[in-house]
C-alpha cells in the first residue's frame, strides 16, 4: 500500500476509481490489507499502535469501485475544517491536530514563527514612509491616513504582519500616559525601503534600532507633534486652494542658536519641533511647530519664544531658509496651560508671530479657527 497527499490510497489489488473503470476490474464485500509499514495512513505513524487491519468496503458508483478506509476499532480521519476563529485545524488519526499561526493571537509586542509570507503592495511603502518621516506614529494615525476607506481590523491585521515581517517596530505605551493604542516605528526591512524609495544605501537611512528605545515622556511628545502632521495632512484633502510645500521634524532641521538680548554672552537655542511651508492662493506661509506637554517651567518657555523673536530681527532666518516670515504655532495640553503661556508671550511683546492652541482641537480642524493671539480673545486660523 502506499499513501499519497490529501490522504489518496493505492492498495495492492485495488484500483484507484478511475483505473478500474477502464480495466472493468470489479469487487465486492469486505477486503482485508496489512498496513505497510513505512506509508501509515496521512503519512502518520500510529502511537503505541500496532499495524492494524485495513478494511476497504467496495462502493459501487458512477466511476467504478470507491473503497471508503476503516481501521478496526478507530473511526475514519475525519475532512480538514475551519473554525470561526481564522484558525486551520487539521484533524489527523489517533489525536493528532496542529494549528497554524494566527495573526489573530500573535502577542502584541512579541514577534512568532510561522506567519504567512507578505507581498509589500503601495500603501505598504507609503505606510513605511510615513513612519519614517514622522519617526513614531500611532495605530490610529496611520488608519487616517491610509485606511480611511477601509476597517480598523483591515488596518490592525495589515500592521501587524508589517511588525512580524520586521518592516516596522512597535511600542506600547503605559496606560497612565494616555491611549494604550500600538506605536509604530521604523525596523530594519522598513529602513531598506526607505533607502530604496530615496536611492541610498541603508547605512545612510538615519535610523538605527537604538532609536527605537526611548523615554515614554519623549515618545509622546513625538506621537504628539505627529498628530499636528496627521491632521494638517487630512485636513488639506478638503482644501483645493492650499497644498504641503513641504514638512520637517526636529531630527531633519538645523540646531541655530541666537544672541540672548538680554545676556550677550549666552546664545539662546531655536530647536523647533518641526517646519512646514504652505502655499496659498496669495503666497506661501511657513510655520515652526511646538508641542508644549506642560512640562516646561514658564520662565524657560518664555527664553523660548525670546529665541524665535531674535531669529527674525538677527536675519538668520532668513539667511537659513531664504523666507521672510514664520509664524509659531503652540499646541499644548489644555485652555489653564494655554491661558498661561499666552500671558508669557504677552510679556515679552508678541503679537502676530505667535498662535497658541490645545492638542485635543488639532484633529477637529487645524485649519480652522482654532488659534489665540496673544493681544486677542478672539480665535483665529493660521491662514488668516
């Protein structure tokens, strides 16, 4: 006897169906065949079995002799079946069933053998880009920018078999930060595609896996300056008139340091969190972002806005980026927080150069008049 896939025999004496149609071959009543012992049935040898007894019983039918396997004492194997749960059982003889992995119960931050093989298709890449440009971006970002017309589930399964196949890396953070949401950040197969898409070597993508392993504190004000990338992104696919000139986060931006007015001999820093330009019906705009997480005494943020006062009036702005005009847009945790650093930038003489916003406004309309001026208790919009 021996056994093929899909659990076909070929018994000595007995013809497969079609065969012996053909060479008119006919049985009938019960046949007893010894199992071979090198081809057990399913290509599975038995525990602690003996070598039973075979019994084909003959079936007449449309194409011939049809022999049904029972094996004295044990019930025939029963079909391959699928569960509700996406997971492929395989039922084989004397117990026997192996699972394949799911995706569905693969460990949110551990990493499983056996997963399915990925085609990268393109909003695989843009996904990978994004991340990079970004650096850390949230499960629920990436669905607004790529998923917007599909399932949070489509969005979650895709991200994750990315993460499986180390494409991207993903980070948690504690519940007593916020949302317990995936973080996803670049790995080393997504630093390859990166490297692709801009023509250079991987060695030259400015990531490492080091990078990934940073303070909750910085991980979130990064998630943060994010989600003012995200929503500028979402809200421009509503404005015909307005396009992306171009985005840049700290990482890719120069580290300039100005004269401190008030102390000549210190140099004050001018790091924003990121710059972005806009190009308008009238002209361009061009702003500096930062993402306040109230964790700056006033005395420092006030040094801050200081800094950007002097990168105007010095002209090493303008001999940076070859602009005139930058506005500075604030988005900070709440209006006690906001109605503070107002008064901090009121101090020091501010008046159109500076908007101050709340992070939870950011995702309703960006664009919008969601903005205060220091002079103003009216809200306005950056484009105004």
């Amino acid at each position: 006897m021996k056994v093929f896939g899909g659990g076909k025999l070929l018994v000595r004496g007995i013809e497969p169906a079609a065969e012996q149609a053909s060479s008119g071959l006919k049985a009938t009543g019960k046949t007893s065949v010894a199992l071979n012992p090198d081809s057990p049935p399913f290509g599975l040898r038995p525990r602690s079995v003996a070598h039973p007894s075979f019994h084909f019983r003959a079936k007449r039918g449309e194409s011939g002799l049809r022999p049904t396997m029972q094996i004295d004492g044990i019930p025939p194997p029963t079909p391959p079946s699928v569960n509700l749960k996406n997971e492929l059982t395989i039922n084989r003889p004397y117990g026997f069933r192996r699972k394949e992995a799911s995706m569905e119960r693969a460990p949110r931050n551990k990493r499983i053998p056996g997963i399915s093989r990925i085609l990268i298709q393109k909003r695989d890449k843009e996904i990978i880009l994004a991340v990079h440009e970004n650096r850390f971006l949230r499960r629920d970002q990436i669905e607004k920018l790529f998923f917007a017309g599909s399932s949070t589930s489509a969005c979650n399964q895709r991200l994750m078999k990315l993460y499986q196949h180390k494409f991207l890396d993903r980070l948690f953070l504690p519940i007593g930060f916020g949302s317990n949401q995936a973080v996803y950040a670049l790995d080393r197969l997504g630093a390859e595609v990166v490297a692709a898409n801009l023509g250079i070597s991987p060695s030259q993508v400015n990531w490492k896996r080091k990078h990934n392993k940073v303070e909750y504190f910085f991980l979130e004000h990064t998630v943060g300056v994010s989600e003012v990338h995200v929503s500028l992104q979402i809200a421009l696919r509503e404005r015909a008139n307005v396009d992306l000139l171009f985005w840049k986060r700290e990482a890719f931006l120069p580290k300039d340091k100005v004269q401190d007015p008030e102390h000549p001999e210190n140099r004050l820093p001018v790091y924003p969190d990121a710059f972005f330009g806009l190009q308008l019906e009238d002209g361009k705009s061009f702003f500096f972002i930062e993402v306040d997480m109230a964790t700056e005494p006033l005395g420092r943020f006030r040094k801050k806005l200081v800094a950007y006062q002097q990168y105007w009036k010095s002209g090493q702005y303008r001999e940076r980026y070859n602009y005139r005009n930058f506005r500075v847009l604030t988005v900070t945790t709440g209006p006690e927080r906001m109605n503070n650093l107002l008064k901090v930038a009121d101090s020091v003489g501010a008046r159109n150069m500076f908007v101050f916003t709340v992070a939870e406004l950011i995702p309703k309309d960006i664009l919008g008049p969601i903005w205060f001026k220091p002079n103003s208790l009216n809200p306005t919009t950056i484009l105004d």
